[in-house]
C-alpha cells in the first residue's frame, strides 16, 4: 500500500512533465520522427521503420515478439509462450517446471493453436468505412453501415491478397486503417527455460523492480513444412545497453484509457474494474484450492493462476490512477477546456453535446452490465467448453447470413482463425473445466437469485457444482471431430443436438444477442459517433499530436536507458546475474526464490556480473510483454516482460518520474543459454552462426 501511496504522490505531478516525456505508442505511418531527433538527435529513417516492423510479430493469444534470425527463429516472453509450453506438456512430462529445449529441428515440437502475426502493409480506408454514413442516420444505423463497410473491406482484401485484413479504429473512429498481416500457423517450441527462473520472485516481485526474470521463450515459424526464410530480423547486439542510451519498443500494446472522456473514466473506476477485481480473488482462490488437490492438477492450474494474478495486479495499478483526485482534476479541467472550445464553434451550434451523449451511454453500460458480461461475454460460463459450444451455436446462425450482415467475430476474413482455433487439438481438462463452471455458475445465481430466467434455463434446479459436473461430463466438444461435425453441419446440426453445452448455449443465446444489440447500438456506436467529433475538436485544438488509445496494434514506443527515484533512493538501471543469486539468498531460497537447479549448478561457470534486467523510460502496457527493444542499428537489446508498479496508471496517463519498462538483458540471455542450458546452438543462431542441417550451431 505504501509504494501506491508514493506513486499516486508522484503521478500528482504527471501533467507538468509530459512535454519532455516520452510519452506514445506511435503508429509505424505516424512516427515522431521530429521529436525522437529534435530530443535524441538520431533521424528515424523509413528503411530503419519498415525493418524493425517487418521484423516484428503479434501472438494471437495477447502478447508480442519478433523475428530473430533468417531461419524463422522467433522469441517472446515466457509468459506469453506458456500456453504452448503448458499444452505440450502432459502427465510426468511438466514442461513449464523442467524447461524445454530441441536440440535439433527434429525436436522442434508444433503448438496447437498459437498463431503469428506480421504486419505487412497499412491502408489508410476511412473514407470507405464512412462511406455508407448517411445524413440524419442514427448511432445505431450509422455504427451499423460502419461496421458493414468494415468487413466488406477486409472480406475484399483478404480473397485478393491470401492475407489476414483488419480494420483497426483509431480515435474512437475518427481514423480507419487497413492492416495487412502474414499469418504463420505452424510455430514450434525451441526454448523455454524453467518456470522458477522466467516468474523467479512469483507474484510478489511481479510489477516490481529490481527483477532478476529470465522471461524469455523462442520458437520456430515454418512453411510448407520447413523452416522459414525471412529477409526481415532483427540482429542481435553484443554490446547491449548503457546507461542514458535511445531505445526502440516495437509490440502491440493491448488497450490504454488515455483519451476516454471522465464518464468512461467514471464507468471503468466504479463498475468495470471493482467488478473485475471481485471476480479475481474469486477464481484465484479456486484455482489454488484446485491446485492442492494433486499435483497434476496443479501442473493444469499454473497457467490460469498465473494469468489471474497478472491481471488482477495490474488492474489494482490501473485502479490507481483512477483514484487519484488531482490526476482526474486535471483530466476533467482538460475536458471543460476542449469542450468550450467545441460549444465556442459556430460549426456545432445546435448540435447534441457528444461528451453528454457518452455520459448518457456509459448510463446504459452500467444498467446492462450484468447481462453484457455474464451472457454474452460468458463470465457466467468461465471455461473452454462452454466458449466452444456458444462458437459452434453462433457460427450456425451467423455463417448463412450475407458477410456483411454477421457479428464482426463471423466476418469471412475472420473465420480462417477463428477455424484454427476451434479446431485445435490442445488438451481439454475437463476436471478443470468443471471446477471453473461451476464457480461461474455460482457467482451468476449469487448476482440475479435463483429465480432469473436464466439461471434456471441453465441449472434447471440443480446447485450449481451438480449442474456443471453433469453439464462438462455429459459434453462431446472435447473431442475434435465433434466440433467438426457440429461446425460443418450448420444450423440443422446444432438443432438436432442434445450435447448438454449446446443445449445449454441455444438457451440463453436469445437474451445474449438481445443485451449484445443494445450494446452495439447504444453504446458502441454512440461512443464511435461522439468519439469522432471529440477527437476532431482535439485535432483542432492540437493537431495529431498524441497517438491513439492502445488497440493491440503495432506501435513504435522510444525512451532512455534510465534508473530512478524511490524515497530518495537511486534505484540502479540494470541488475545482474549475480544479483539473482543474492536476491534467492535473502529469501532463503524459498519459492518464489527459489532458483532451479540449473542455475544452481552453473553458478561458478557464471560471469555474475553479466547485466539480466533493465529499466527504461519507453511507453508499454499490457500487450507489450515479449517486445523487443532494439537500440539505434536495429539491434536486439532486450525483451519487454514488465513494467514496475509505478508504470501501471500510465493507463489513463504517462510519466517518466518513476515510471519504468523492464527488459531481460540481451547479454544475459546468451550467457544463460550458453553456460547454464548449454544451448550453444541457439545462441550461436541469434548472433548469426552458420548452422549445420540438423540445427545445431557450429
């Protein structure tokens, strides 16, 4: 609590520093090209953006990476890799707690269902998306036309290209861009290294500094078989950072609040997030209980756990700038300002106030929350199989309809991932799935009683353990020719069903789709329809100054190497291997410090003074984790894995005054693979070594 007091202390001063911050998760076609020179004086060239962006990756499960040698060698965080690593693994054969490394592409094992991302080309299609916007229509008719546009568009794209085609808003909808993404399907595992050296310091060191985290996992992308030739990679430095040196982060950070009028601000800070956060301590406290039950089930639990804890700490940081009084004094004196300035223009006169119109739909969210997060967003049914069946219930009932008539999710360009997944032969654990049900279960009969309508559609008078232990043991859909048949047979298939799930999905989907219309057309469109005018009036007002909210899109961020401040101590920019060792030691070499035995045993091989982690002042959030950070050549330097608690509100607001990113060493990591995984192969790979058929580095 103490360390949220300072920072709140610290964020207080936030807006008094932003103009020589480095603040911005900058679009690869708006790069501050200006700024970086006119602060750093190195000129960011196109050839320099357009390498490091080819060179840079999306993992369709919510985290970043980049490419890092001509033989498709791609890496990211471990954290981001575990859910391959976890799926590859099975009873006595715990890849997350032992480590994985293929010693020739033989070993190279193929993960289920991960897919990668590289962005390939943006087109600018606003004027398409608003094309079918017409005078006098409503929110609703114009967010429909809009989003219409959208798939026609990425429908068009992808038949004619053999890409994957998202348009991504930007500005509420001020801005459409047209992404062009290659799509690598068959991603192998290479490396990952224990889970006690990648999460060393558990949950408590989390979201802190100094960390001492090997955080790292590589794979492999292939096609037709064989690994990939890539033109674009990124190299690897053998230098690594110095203090006060420019660094790059290229990632796709995940969702950011900075441009959100103070009524969404309200909305996220009294409903979203305490409502995310009771949810959190819920289902972490059911997973650890699960977990003590045996040890194979907590080798099943590890990740979710993880994953929860993750979220659950960072939305308390989130949280935080939310509660502080002068941060959101300053965001609402910034609203009254920009909004005189709109009522001021004689252009508006007349016009409905769009701040008021956001506030009135952000009214509605909060009336329909329950229905939107239970039903439709299935928090009432948190595991795999109930999320496969409402897939496979829906899917029948969109396909049939024209393109661009369907929920964007069933759009043509959208189906061929939304297939690898469905299909995907990652283990099911049902035992784990019915623990999580059946909580869910409990917590929607706790929210609406037992009399609503549709809990009783669900549990039909059961409690709800019984009800999901006879709703996930009587289920077929973990089996992978079941959802095929379902899939293929359409809508006559899922109606002559009497799969539990099915059943149980085409119950509530009438009351589902109805609380997903009002959310489309009363609050998506009204926030994308006012959203567009606030933005225009703060392009007025500003020009194209501030980048656009986060959006799991490619983003260029940039800062300095740079340690900080914390009650008045100098916190270092760099720890080191050494300092692993001594951070175990202090904990007595209990888990979370607990350092695996391969580290144990490589200590006196170690140069311990070897660099491991380090700070810096480049803009992340969630999303980022696995970025690379690349100095001024282009050069590997590091890998996002974390921000510390103080880089958390950058949320809503960006500061450097402590805020930092924390990256894993490049120098670290070729010394950890070298003398502590003897993995000379790989390391060799990563600085460019000739590399003999089987793999193997020479």
């Amino acid at each position: 609590m103490k360390r949220f007091l300072t920072m709140c202390l610290a964020l207080s001063f936030i807006f008094s520093t932003l103009a020589s911050a480095d603040e911005g998760m900058w679009l690869y076609n708006e790069s501050p090209k200006d700024k970086i020179k006119a602060k750093y004086g190195f000129e960011l060239t196109q050839q320099w953006l357009d390498h490091v962006r080819l060179s840079s990756v999306r993992f369709n499960n919510g985290g970043s990476g980049s490419f890092v040698s001509a033989d498709g060698l791609t890496f990211t965080n471990h954290h981001v890799g575990a859910g391959c690593v976890q799926q590859l693994s099975s009873e006595g054969h715990d890849y997350i707690k032992t480590g994985f490394y293929a010693r020739t592409r033989a070993e190279e094992a193929k993960c289920p269902n991960l897919e990668l991302n590289e962005l390939v080309g943006i087109e600018d299609v606003t004027d398409k998306v608003d094309a079918g916007v017409k005078p006098g229509m409503s929110a609703a008719e114009a967010g429909q036309a809009q989003r219409s546009a959208m798939s026609q568009i990425e429908n068009s794209c992808s038949q004619s290209t053999g890409l994957r085609c998202d348009v991504v808003t930007f500005y509420s909808g001020q801005v459409y861009n047209l992404y062009k993404y290659k799509k690598y399907t068959d991603v192998r595992l290479v490396f990952a290294p224990e889970f006690d050296s990648a999460f060393f310091g558990g949950d408590p060191d989390n979201f802190t500094y100094p960390r001492y985290d090997l955080d790292i996992t590589f794979f492999r992308v292939y096609e037709d078989g064989h690994p990939a030739r890539l033109d674009n990679y990124l190299r690897w430095s053998r230098t690594g950072v110095k203090d006060n040196d420019l660094i790059f982060v290229s990632g796709h950070p995940g969702n950011t609040s900075r441009l959100l009028t103070v009524a969404q601000l309200d909305y996220l800070r009294d409903v979203d997030y305490p409502s995310r956060l009771a949810l959190y301590k819920r289902r972490i406290a059911l997973l650890q209980d699960f977990s003590k039950q045996s040890q194979e089930n907590a080798r099943i639990a590890t990740e979710d756990i993880f994953g929860l804890q993750n979220s659950q700490k960072a939305i308390i940081g989130y949280d935080s700038g939310l509660l502080d009084k002068l941060i959101l004094d300053q965001k609402s004196a910034d609203e009254a300002k920009l909004r005189a300035a709109y009522n001021a223009n004689p252009k508006n006169a007349g016009s409905p106030d769009p701040w008021e119109e956001i506030a009135q739909a952000m009214k509605l969210q909060r009336d329909i929350y329950p229905q939107l997060t239970y039903l439709e967003r299935l928090r009432g049914f948190a595991s795999g199989l109930p999320q496969i069946a409402r897939t496979l219930v829906r899917a029948a009932e969109e396909k049939p309809k024209p393109n661009a008539e369907r929920l964007r999710e069933f759009r043509d360009s959208a189906l061929p991932s939304l297939e690898q997944q469905l299909f995907s032969t990652a283990p099911v654990y049902k035992s784990l799935d019915t623990a999580l049900l059946a909580e869910s279960l409990a917590d929607m009969q706790d929210t609406w009683g037992k009399d609503n309508p549709d809990v009783q559609k669900v549990l039909k008078g059961k409690a709800p353990a019984d009800a999901a232990t006879e709703l996930i043991a009587g289920t077929k859909l973990d089996d992978v020719a079941v959802r095929k048949q379902l899939y293929e047979g359409g809508q006559a298939a899922i109606e002559a069903s009497n799969d539990p799930l099915i059943l149980a999905m085409r119950a509530i989907e009438p009351d589902a789709l109805a609380v997903r219309k009002e959310f489309d057309d009363k609050i998506d469109s009204v926030v994308r329809r006012d959203g567009t005018l606030i933005a225009k009036a703060r392009f007025a007002q500003s020009g194209f100054s501030q980048p656009p909210d986060a959006t799991f899109t490619l983003r260029l961020s940039y800062g300095a190497v740079k340690g900080y401040k914390e009650n008045g101590k100098n916190i270092p920019y760099s720890t080191t291997m050494g300092g692993a060792y001594e951070h175990a030691a202090e904990h007595q070499n209990q888990p979370p410090y607990k350092l695996p035995d391969s580290w144990m045993n490589a200590k006196g091989k170690l140069n311990l003074k070897t660099p491991l982690n380090f700070v810096s002042t480049a803009d992340i959030i969630g999303g980022n984790s696995g970025s690379p950070t690349v100095n001024k050549e282009g050069e590997v330097v590091g890998i996002i894995f974390d921000g510390n608690i103080e880089s958390l509100p950058w949320n809503i607001a960006y500061s450097d005054m402590q805020g930092r990113a924390v990256s894993v060493d490049s120098r670290g990591i070729q010394e950890a693979l070298r003398k502590i995984y003897g993995a000379p192969g790989l390391a060799d790979e990563l600085l460019g070594s000739k590399t003999d058929a089987a793999g193997a580095g020479k």
